[in-house]
C-alpha cells in the first residue's frame, strides 16, 4: 500500500491548512488545562510545540501527549463547527472513499470479523466514531446484525443515515445505555483513541456501556512507531489539534488495566511506515532512516515494513481488549 492511495497529497495538505487555521480560531482564546499522562499519570517532559500545542514525552511509558490543552468544550465545537472537519467529513471522505475502501475497511471489516470468531461478542457492532459508514458497509458482509454508528459530527451522520445505518449522533460520552440496543455487543472505533480529549474518561464511560463480555476493537497511532519517531514533530501524524494523544503497544495496557478491561490482544499491522519515511525524506535527520530510504531496493522496504508489522514497531495500531 501507498500513502498516496488513501490520502492524496493535495488534499491531506489542504485539510492540514485548514486545520492550521482553525487552531486561532477555536483554540487561541480559551481555557486550558494540565493533564499528566493519558496512560499512567506520571508527569511528562516536553519535547516539542507545534502549532501552539506543547507536547510532553511520558519517560516512564513513553506516551507522547499534548499538556496543557485546551477545554473539551473547544474541541466540541471543533469537530462540529470548523471549516476543517466539514472539509473531512465531505471532500476527503468523498475523494478518497472508494481507495480506502478497498486498502483500508475491507481488510479492517475481515480483521474484526475473525476477532469476534475468536473472541465472540455477538453480533451486533457498534462503530464509535463511524465517518462515512464504510467500515458499517463492509462488516454487513460478515455479521447479521445491522452495525450501529456513533457519530456526532451533523454531516458524517447525515452520510450514515442516507445509507440506512441507524445512527446516535452523540460523542460517546454523552450516549447513555437507551440509546443502544440490549444484549452481547463488539464496540470498535478506529483512528479516534489520538483524538479524544480525555481517554480515561471515555474508557470509564465505554465500560459502563458495555455489559460482561462484550469486545473493544480499536486502532490507533503508536507513538513509537517507526515514522513518527524518525519525524517526531515534523510527522504530519502529528497533527494539533485533531492527535492529542500517542499511546504505544506498552503504554495502551496500562491504561486499559487502569479501567478494568481484560487485555486479548494489541498489533501494529501498519503498512505504509517506510512510504511516509520515503515521502518525508527531506524532513529526517536520523542518519541510518535517511541512508536507508536513499539506497534500499523496493525488497528491501518491504521487508522493514513486515518487520515494522509483525514486531510491534508500526505506527499504526490494533488493540483488542474485553469487559471481564
């Protein structure tokens, strides 16, 4: 797979300036507040600004994080109001929907359907976060049980729900157990974990939610993933203000423990590290990353990126976790 593939430079570049710009307008004047690490609580030392945001390094877990940051209330409007998440939600989604499809949600949709033969769960899912309603889609193919999307931005869930998905328009702190259906349930959310303003919070919420049994799909950036470390904070993963958060294959079980969950599994079945490293070359200043995607043959980058994959090395991130 390619980077340009399911996000074309031009447009992730223009979503970035828009973003850019939507930090002065709803993040410059507001209150801000002290966090200590979203994973275990330890105190942070800082390592780099970006757009405004400080970003302190955990040097116990190596959870990299935003701290102070802004006000949920600001990050509410945000996501519902700002020319950059209208942006997403229509012109990426709709540019990019059906390469992502094929790269990225169909893989996604055979992934969880073998982890809920594995682990079972049931049959109904619940996508927390379900953007364009293609993960919902592909995972009809899979299961009986018509998915359930949680998505509180108006224009992604007004997508949803022209596709006949039904639809809690609601961040999932605010959904309560009567807007859910009753009985065994898997929840997945895919590429929020880096968003959300306070995860303690939400994953305290979600447990309560969830009854004994059910399954929590996610995936998320790993902090220590090859490229982000290789870029740090010229990685455009590293995005203020939507990537607060960067928890790691270590630091996502402490936090998961914290909450009572029952760990099964965590991944990082990335495959595009070495491309956004090939792409970004002139922002690396590591000597062995710039010598490597100078001179190593197309073989030899596949091979690092099955590396990267299979030893917990990629900076993307599958976790999958259970209400005991």
């Amino acid at each position: 797979m390619k980077e340009e593939e399911i996000r074309p430079q031009a447009i992730f570049d223009e979503y970035l300036r828009l973003a850019k710009d939507d930090t002065i307008t709803y993040f410059a004047d507001v209150e801000n507040v002290s966090v200590g690490c979203p994973a275990c609580g330890k105190a942070g030392v800082v390592s780099f600004e970006k757009s405004g945001f400080r970003y302190e390094i955990c040097p116990d877990c190596r959870t990299l994080y935003v701290n102070p940051r802004p006000v949920a209330s600001a990050f509410s409007r945000y996501y519902t109001e700002s020319p950059s998440s209208k942006y997403w939600a229509t012109t990426f989604y709709r540019e990019t929907a059906e390469s992502r499809r094929e790269k990225l949600w169909k893989p996604k949709a055979l992934m969880v359907s073998d982890v809920i033969k594995k682990y079972g769960g049931g049959n109904v899912v619940i996508d927390v976060g379900g953007g364009y309603g293609l993960f919902a889609e592909e995972i009809s193919a899979f299961i009986p049980g018509t998915p359930i999307l949680i998505e509180p931005g108006p224009h992604l869930a007004s997508v949803c729900r022209d596709k006949g998905f039904p639809v809690v328009e609601k961040f999932l702190e605010d959904v309560i157990a009567a807007d859910l259906p009753k009985g065994p349930k898997v929840f997945v959310s895919f590429e929020l974990f880096e968003h959300l303003h306070d995860p303690g919070r939400f994953m305290r919420h979600l447990y309560g939610l969830m009854s004994s049994g059910d399954l929590f799909v996610f995936t998320t950036l790993s902090g220590t993933g090859a490229d982000i470390l290789a870029l740090w904070e010229d990685s455009k993963s590293v995005s203020p203000p939507h990537h607060l958060n960067f928890f790691n294959p270590h630091s996502v079980q402490i936090l998961l423990g914290q909450y009572g969950f029952e760990m099964l599994d965590v991944t990082t079945p990335g495959k595009l590290d070495i491309d956004i490293l090939v792409n970004n070359r002139a922002l690396i200043k590591d000597r062995f990353w710039d010598a490597f995607v100078t001179l190593a043959s197309d073989a030899d980058r596949q091979r690092w990126q099955e590396w990267l994959a299979t030893s917990g090395w990629s900076s993307h991130m599958m976790v999958v976790c259970r209400k005991p």
